[in-house]
C-alpha cells in the first residue's frame, strides 16, 4: 500500500512538472545584450524556440544553447529557470579586440580569433589587422601577439600587419612602427618593449625592433 502512494505522488509529480499547465512559460527574459547591441530581446526569444505556454521542465537547455550560439555575435548562453513560470536567458556577447578591413567594411574580430559581425563604420579604439600571403597563418601569429601584450603596449597598437609566422610588424600610435618578427617569445619581446618605450628619447624612436629580442635595436 505504501509503495503505491509513493508511486502515486511521484507519478503525480512527474505528470505536474512535465505536463501540467500549473508550471509553463509565461514570462521570457533576455539579460546581457549591450545597450548599443544590433541584437534585440524578441529576436533572441524567438531564435531560442522557447514558447509561451511550455511546461518548464520540458525545456532543453541544450538545444536553447546550440540555437542561440549560431548567432555570431553570442559568445556563451546561459538558461536558468525561475519557478514556476519565469525564463531567463543570460547572454554574453562577443567583443571586438581587432578589425580587419574588407573593401570598405570592417570585420569585428574578438579574442577567440573569431570574425563574428561586419560593420561599416570602423569602431574606435581598435587596431586594424592585415594579412598578406597565407590569411590563416598570418592571421593567427597576429591575433596571438595581440591577445598577449600587456595593456600598456596594447592600447597604442593601431595596426598589425602580418605577412606569415614571422613578420608581423606593429604600427604605434604616434608612428613609431615595431618590428615583432615572430610570434614566439612573447614575454620577452613584451618586456623588452616596454623597457624601450620607457626609455629616453623614446619618443624620438622611429622603429623599434624586439624581433631578436636578446639584441633589440632601434633606429
């Protein structure tokens, strides 16, 4: 008799959580989107494929997750439910560290080496990236480099050129170029640099070049 009502109530429950009208959507929220994002609330609700009226339990936050990470501009999704009746999607979006410039627009690339959105208006602040011979490589010796320099020097990289594994110079804000050569010893390099930014005269250095780190030049 006892393991009847016990299956009884869990049966119950399983019915009330999986079916029942008691414990449905009724309200979906989106939280994360940037205030100047292109994204908008309804458009992620509607990507989400969450409805109005679905019993909470039977949502899968896989498939919520998968749905919404083929928005390019979504880097995580999050889904958390709030019973009984209350979704919330939690969404940060990708951001830019670099640009790469195509035709007259602008690729938005974030630290993942991700070209996620275009544009066609340059974002400030951001270093433009490019990439003569093998796109793949020379992209990837540049997005290393950058996503490893200190903030210090980061801030004045205004662009990057990159032609392979081992000739990425970078461009200063100011004009004073940097001869980086390859994307290996990037603590060195970083330390060295910055030692010769700080140094004086500094500010009369055209060309700064940490490709052989252990013997930099500048001229």
């Amino acid at each position: 008799m006892a393991l009847s009502v016990v299956a009884l109530v869990v049966g119950a429950s399983g019915w009330a959580l999986g079916w029942s009208s008691l414990l449905t959507v009724k309200q979906i929220s989106v939280v994360g989107l940037a205030v100047d994002s292109p994204l908008h609330s309804d458009q992620v609700i509607q990507l989400s494929g969450i409805k109005i009226g679905e019993p909470m339990a039977r949502i899968s936050g896989s498939r919520v997750k998968r749905a919404l990470a083929a928005i390019p501009r979504v880097g995580s999704v999050s889904l958390v439910r709030k019973w009984p009746h209350k979704i919330l999607l939690l969404i940060k979006e990708r951001a830019p560290i670099a640009v790469i410039s195509i035709g007259n627009q602008f690729s938005l690339i974030d630290s993942e080496s991700k070209m996620y959105a275009t544009v066609a208006v340059m974002p400030p602040d951001l270093p433009v990236i490019s990439v003569t011979g093998n796109f793949r490589i020379g992209l990837k010796t540049a997005m290393s480099v950058l996503v490893y320099l200190p903030d210090d020097i980061k801030r004045r990289v205004v662009r990057l050129d990159s032609s392979g594994t081992d000739g990425l110079e970078l461009s200063l804000r100011g004009g004073a170029k940097v001869i980086w050569g390859s994307s290996e010893d990037l603590a060195v390099k970083s330390k060295v640099l910055l030692t010769l930014l700080g140094g004086a005269g500094a500010g009369h250095v055209n060309v700064f070049d940490v490709s052989a780190p252990y013997a930099p030049t500048t001229s």
